[in-house]
C-alpha cells in the first residue's frame, strides 16, 4: 500500500478493499486532487477501521483526529479541504448538475449493476436478464444527464469502475447490452482523465481477481 506524507506533515490515511468499486471511486478523486495517502485494508488494521467508520463502511478516511466514512460525504470533504484543482464548479447550477450526476451513479446505477454481483457465484439466467435491463435503463437516464457539458468533476468519479463491472458481470451471466453511443462516448472521455487511467489500470485485475475467485467457487 502507498504510504506518502501529506502536505504539512498531516496524513490522509483511506481503508479500503481492492475490489470495491466505490473505493476506487475515492481513490480517483484523490488522484485528480493531486493527493498522496496511506492506505489500509479493515483485516490490516482493524481498531484503525472500527475508529474511521464505527458503522463498517467502506471506504472510510482518517486525517489526524477526523474519520469519515461514506464515498459522497469523502468526496464533498476532500473537494473543500484540498480545493486546487476544484471538482465542484464555482457556479451554483453546475454544482448542481455534477451533485445529480454523482447521485445518479450511487442511488440508480450502481444499485441496478449490483443485483449482478451474487449471480456470479449462484447464476440464475432470468435474475441476470432483469438486472441487464434494468441497467440497460439506468444507461438511457444517464444520456439524459449527459447532455448536460461539465467538465470532469466530482460527480464523474464512480462511472469508470462501474463501466467494468458491467461488461465484466455481463459477459459472466451471458448476457448481452447494448450501450447507448452518449455512454460510449463519454466512457472514452473518461479514460482520458489521467486520475481515472491511473486508478483503472490497476483497478481492472482487481476486479478481474474478484471474479475469477467466484467462477471457482461456482465451479467447487
């Protein structure tokens, strides 16, 4: 795990797991702030995790004697505290849009691409196709958000994980999407973003590892 000090001496210390999507989410807001931390797993050190999040969440940070768990609450937190380069614009409807879209990704997407995950290791071919199409709409909502124009910001920073776990779930249950162009386009956009190439190039065999070992346990 990195482990770099602060600027001033403080350090940001984040738990997370290398699988979870919305870990990785933080850690590329953390890489488009610029930002070094130390970095544990719960099973590395758990009194320092009970400490940051006394209600298990992943992912939690620690910065001296301030804890916070939650990736949206993470995320405000870090855009204020360290606010060179700004995630959030400085107008208040586009702040308003990059908040729609970060709640969009936790509260519609990620739940409809979660349904997915437990069919890895128990397939079940008519759960996978409801969850398929219920991705597939969430995909057609986020064209809506996307005719919005905002540069990358806060908001943006779960997308790209998500986006794997999609074609990487979906090839496992046999399913096929079709993605709408708007999401294709902006998907490529996001690789572009140099703190999500650098979080998704590693991210990928994470996520890839965690579904390898549950096509074993099918497979037992």
């Amino acid at each position: 795990m990195p482990l770099f000090p602060m600027t001033g001496g403080r350090m940001l210390t984040l738990y997370s797991v290398p699988h979870s999507l919305y870990c990785a989410k933080t850690r590329i807001l953390l890489r488009a702030k610029g930002l070094t931390w130390q970095e544990h797993t719960p099973a590395d050190d758990p009194d320092g995790f009970a400490s940051a999040s006394p209600f298990g969440n992943l992912p939690a940070i620690t910065r001296d004697d301030f804890a916070l768990s939650d990736s949206e609450a993470i995320a405000e937190y870090i855009d204020e505290a360290f606010p060179a380069p700004p995630l959030l614009s400085a107008d208040i409807t586009a702040r308003a849009r990059m908040r729609e879209r970060a709640r969009f990704h936790d509260t519609r997407l990620e739940p409809a691409v979660r349904a997915l995950f437990p069919l890895v290791t128990t397939p079940n071919p008519e759960a996978a196709a409801q969850a398929v199409a219920a991705i597939a709409k969430r995909l057609e909502q986020l064209v809506v958000l996307l005719t919005q124009p905002l540069p990358f910001g806060l908001g943006d920073c779960g997308f790209a994980p998500t986006f794997l776990w999609i074609d990487l779930l979906t090839q496992d249950t046999g399913q096929t999407l079709v993605w709408p162009a708007p999401v294709v386009a902006y998907r490529a956009r996001l690789q572009e973003v140099p703190a999500v190439a650098a979080e998704m190039a590693d991210y990928s065999r994470h996520a890839g590892e965690w579904v390898a070992e549950k096509q074993a346990l099918r497979r037992a």
